[in-house]
C-alpha cells in the first residue's frame, strides 16, 4: 500500500518502522517540513514529505500529532483526497503533561476522535492510541500466537474500519471492533485498556463490560485516573 504518515514522532516513527519492513510505500511528514527527517528517513526507511504530500499518497493516511496541535493543520490538507482513502487517528488527550484544557473534552460529551474529526472534516478511526510505541515496534506476533496483543479499533465507517482492521492485523495485532466513534472513550486514556496489552478475548470482554454509553460516573472515574498516571509521570521527568 501507498501509506502517508503525518507526525513524526514516537508512535508515527514506530509505524514506519513497521510498514516499510512490510514493503508498503510510506511517507511520512511533521510539523518543520522534510528536510528535517533525515534521521527518521535513516531510521524507519520513510520518505521525508511535507503534510500535503503525505495526505496525497495513496490509500491510507495516518495522522499522529499532539492533540493540541490538530486545529493548526492545513485546511486544505484533505483536498483532492478521495472520501474512500481511510484516516486513522491516534491521538490522545494529555492536559496536564501537553495539551492543556480544551473544553470540549472535558464534559465527556466528545472523544477525543470525535473532536479531531470535526476539525479534520473527515472521517476518522481510531486506532494505535493504547499501545506503546516500543510495543507497536516490536512486540506483532503471527496471527494465532498465543497471548498475541490486541486493539481496539473505532470507527463510523464500516470499510475504512475494515481497511485499517486488516493492516492491524499485517502489523502483528488482533483488532478488536470498538464500535462507533463515540464509543471510543473505552479505549481512551485512564481505562483500563490503556497500555494494557490485552488479549482479544479478555478486550472484548472488557470493552463489553463498559456499556456502550459513558456514564457520569465513568467519566469522572477515568478522567481521575488520567490525571494520577500524568502527574506520576510528570514526578519522574
């Protein structure tokens, strides 16, 4: 596949690593322009771009960005892009260590994918945001491996979701359907998905186990949660 990564950072530089050892196309892009990848071209293989180049090359795109810096892409980046090329999001909210309080996440109404939809104008899935980048990078086994990781994936549009399913599933990892868009705050920061590296069986139990709609009281209890695993991080820098 002709694959456009847009972020360069750790998650973005491990699914290059990975894709272009797969043999797909990748370019990959930031925030500095290409001339600044050198090191991650020497590193994972991609081919330096500029955002624009990266949404234009083919047949999936993948943008990696701090949240907070979702609203200062392009407006125009998408344009001419056709509606059936899949946008995976990967993005997590951290108003603590990175992106402040944007208030629209923080009454439990949005995902944090929801949000980044509306600013992208297009439709998103969501995946690669509950994993580790040194786990992403090498921790796929074969499918049928016993104890092989998952994730979960959410998405409103049934053949992107598919499309990104089955390149889940090339890198190493069960997915595992998450449901709608607005059902991704069960794989968002604070649950116990996260970081976790479940099993399929024991995800979808899991995932099963929240419901469908976030309660009150979910949101409060993992938004508390959120908040502890930053602040222990932020103790350790």
């Amino acid at each position: 596949m002709n694959i456009g990564i847009i972020g360069a950072g750790h998650i973005g530089s491990a699914l290059a690593v990975r894709l272009v050892s797969l043999g797909h196309s990748v370019l990959i892009a930031n925030s500095r322009g290409p001339e600044t990848l050198q090191n991650v071209a020497q590193k994972t293989g991609a081919t330096p771009a500029t955002a624009r180049d990266a949404a234009r090359h083919g047949e999936l795109i993948v943008v990696t960005i701090p949240l907070k810096n979702i609203p200062n892409l392009p407006k125009d980046l998408f344009e001419g892009v056709p509606a059936s090329v899949p946008v995976v999001d990967t993005s997590n909210y951290y108003p603590l260590l990175r992106d402040g309080q944007i208030p629209e996440l923080e009454s439990g109404d949005l995902t944090e994918s929801e949000w980044v939809q509306q600013h992208l104008g297009r439709p998103v899935v969501k995946v690669f945001n509950n994993i580790y980048a040194s786990h992403l990078e090498k921790s796929g086994q074969p499918a049928g491996t016993p104890g092989r990781i998952s994730l979960p994936v959410a998405g409103d549009d049934a053949a992107a979701k598919q499309a990104v399913m089955k390149l889940v599933d090339e890198l190493g990892f069960d997915a595992v359907d998450d449901g709608s868009l607005h059902e991704s705050w069960r794989q968002q920061p604070g649950t116990p998905s996260y970081g976790a590296d479940m099993p399929a069986d024991k995800l979808r139990e899991h995932l099963a186990s929240l419901g469908t709609a976030r309660t009150p009281e979910q949101q409060a209890q993992f938004a508390a949660n959120h908040a502890a695993q930053e602040r222990a991080i932020m103790k350790q820098a």
